[in-house]
C-alpha cells in the first residue's frame, strides 16, 4: 500500500463523525454540536487520535499550498508566454496591414 492509500484511510472514523457536526466547515475544536468533540466527551473516540487528525490536516493544508505555488508559478509563466505570442501576433498583423 502506498503512502497515499495510507493518509486517505486513515481517520475515515473522523471524517465520518464530521459529517454529524452542525457545521460543514467545522473545525471540531470549539464548535457547538461537534460530534466529532462529542466522541471524544463521550470517550468513543481517542482524544489522541483527533490530535493526529488535526497534525494530518495541516501537513495537507501545507502540502496544498505548496501545490497551489507550484500551479501559481507555472501559470504565471504560461500567461508571460502566452502574453509574448500575442504581442507578437498583434505586431504581425499590423505589419500586415501597413503593407
Ligand atoms: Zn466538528
């Protein structure tokens, strides 16, 4: 199994408690009606493991927004490009014309 398989397996129990929470975008560390804190209250869920749980979400926050640059960048460079094209086209053009 891959490491990939293995991050995305892994808290399936957590993700599944979040979908009870009031909020889609809960955070589960201070929201009211979080069943995710309501099982580790109620001691069916470890509160070590909603620990890890947050460690991987900001590992994959962090690893997104490395990605998010790399696409960023590449983007940048693509519109440069695709900017030089264009300029050179419109000079084309209107060299054409004048002729
Ligand atoms: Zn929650």
């Amino acid at each position: 199994m891959g490491v990939e398989a293995d991050l995305e397996g892994a808290f399936t129990d957590i993700e599944a408690l979040a979908k009870e929470c009031r909020f889609n975008n809960c955070s589960h560390t201070s929201e009211p009606d979080c069943a995710v804190l309501q099982a580790v209250a109620m001691n069916t869920l470890d509160g070590k493991r909603l620990e890890s749980y947050f460690k991987f979400q900001k590992e994959l926050r962090f690893l997104e927004t490395k990605v998010d640059e790399n696409a960023a960048i590449e983007q940048r460079q693509h519109e440069k490009k695709l900017g030089k094209y264009y300029k050179q086209t419109l000079h084309d053009i209107y060299e054409i014309k004048g002729k």
